[in-house]
C-alpha cells in the first residue's frame, strides 16, 4: 500500500503544492486544514486547489491541544508547512506550540520521519517568527524520529508585495543594494521537499534558480505592470523607527515587521534548485490581474 504522508498548513502556498507533488508522486495525503471547502478552491498567487489530491481531511484548528490526538495515527511520514504570515495569529502558538503537539502526536505513532518547513537564517533572526520557528526546529533536532529541515529563502508569493507596489508608481526599497536573494516558485519548493522525504535526518538551504538584489526584483516588477515607476530607497534609519513604531502598536504588524527588516540585512540563497523563474511569474501574475 502506499505510504500515507501527513500534510500540516496544507492551505497555505507551500503546503499547496506540497500535497499536490506527494500526491503525483504516488502517496496517499491526510490534509490538516481549517475549511476543506477553502482548501478545495485555488489558493492565493496560482497555488493550486487541493480537490481530489487528499485521501482523509482532518478538519479543525491546529492550535487546539485536543484536536491534535490522532492526526498521525497510521501515517508514515508527516510533512509541515504550518506557520504564520499574515494570520492574526501568534508566531509562538503556531509556529512552535502546534508543530511541537504534531511532533509529539507523530512521535507517539511511529511515524517514520518529520520534515518541517522552515525558513533560511532562522537561528539567527530575532523576530519573533523566526524565533519561534527556531525552537521548533531544535526541538525536532532532538527528536528520535528521522527529521528533514528545509530552510527555503523568500517565497514567490512574498515577492508579489512588489507588484503590487509597482501598480501604485513606486517601489520601496531596502537600505542595503548588494543584499541577494533567491526567491523559490512553491512547486519547486514542494519537489525539492519530497525529493528530500525519507529515513535520513539533516537540515538543507534552498532557494530558487535566480540570484537577485532587491533593485533587481522592483525593476521586474515594474517591467511586469508596464507603467512608469519610482523606486525609493528606504534609510537604515527609517527602518530602525519604523520596526519601532510597530513593536509600539503590537500584534501582527510588530511581527511583520521584525521578520520583513531581517530578510533586508543578508543574502539569502542557499542551493539553487527549481525550473520557475520570477520574471515570468511577475508578468503571468500582472497579466492575470488586469483581465
């Protein structure tokens, strides 16, 4: 029989396209997921519907110690995306407490391993969704269970922020111009993932197929809405006080806010992997939006 692969955050861009690839690759899919009418229409930034690709849905919130019992029971492998972005959620409660119950659920299963999606340069991020996701991952680390940490570098989706910059003239910038990131297509991701799922535990950097400055990615983006486009740097300084004025008004903005000023202080590139590049994935995105 085929193995039967637990899906965490299965709604969210990568856990998408995770249980799509795990799916045509001949596994059988338990999906975690709030709402499987949600699940089972097209997701944000052309991630894909879930209809037809999930053999048993566990519905419910994850967040909940209760709900948690029994998500694992007879699956082989579990695979989590779960964490938070835009939610209105806490990055502790999610990213760490509820992957910690599923570790603990899948532990007392007997899965045969856990792969956790993470992000690059967590451990040394101050956010508190990098934090978060960092102690999730030590706790994994010491896990008996065979474990897999896949530290991508910026989703395509969290670059669709300059798009929609660019259909309003200008386009923020961060202080630093040499600062590089891969940006990874959440297909490529997921194949990557998969082809990493198994009985052997370690940790891998990962991102997409081109190696851009922040500059390059506005101009892409400008090119991709076809409309004059300033691009305004933004001054260390105003970084500084505007992470401020933020842990000032609290909740979500505070966390956005502390994760997004640490993505503009280092490359982020890690292996480069996947066949979708993000000039096409701009201009098939502006297309899209003025149809």
């Amino acid at each position: 029989m085929p193995e039967l692969a637990v899906v965490a955050g299965a709604t969210g861009y990568v856990g998408r396209y995770l249980v799509r690839e795990l799916s045509d690759r001949g596994y059988r899919v338990r999906a975690i997921v709030r709402s499987r009418e949600r699940a089972e229409q097209p997701g944000a930034f052309g991630a894909p519907s879930l209809a037809g690709r999930v053999e048993e849905w566990c519905v419910g919130d994850i967040t909940a110690p209760s709900f948690v019992a029994g998500t694992c029971h007879g699956a082989d492998r579990v695979c989590s995306a779960l964490g938070v972005t835009r939610q209105k959620a806490s990055p502790w409660d999610v990213d760490y407490l509820a992957n910690l119950r599923l570790l603990e659920e899948a532990e007392n299963a007997s899965v045969d391993s856990f792969l956790f999606v993470n992000v690059m340069h967590a451990a040394v991020g101050r956010s508190l969704i990098t934090r978060s996701k960092t102690a999730f991952s030590e706790a994994l680390t010491r896990s008996s269970t065979a474990h897999q940490i896949v530290n991508p570098s910026a989703y395509f989706s969290d670059m669709s922020e300059f798009l929609s910059m660019a259909r309003s003239g200008f386009v923020l910038l961060p202080p630093g111009r040499g600062v590089r990131i891969a940006p990874i297509h959440g297909a490529d991701l997921a194949a990557y993932c998969a082809d990493r799922l198994g009985d052997t535990s370690g940790s891998w950097d990962v991102g997409g197929p081109d190696v851009l400055t922040f500059d390059q990615v506005g101009r892409l983006a400008a090119a991709a809405v076809g409309k004059p486009c300033r691009m305004i740097r933004i001054p260390a300084a105003a970084v500084t006080a505007g992470v401020w004025a933020a842990r000032r008004v609290g909740g979500r903005t505070a966390v956005l806010a502390e994760f997004l000023s640490e993505g503009f202080t280092r490359d982020a590139i890690g292996e480069r992997w996947g066949e979708h590049h993000l000039e096409e994935f701009f201009r098939r995105s502006a297309q899209e939006k003025s149809a």
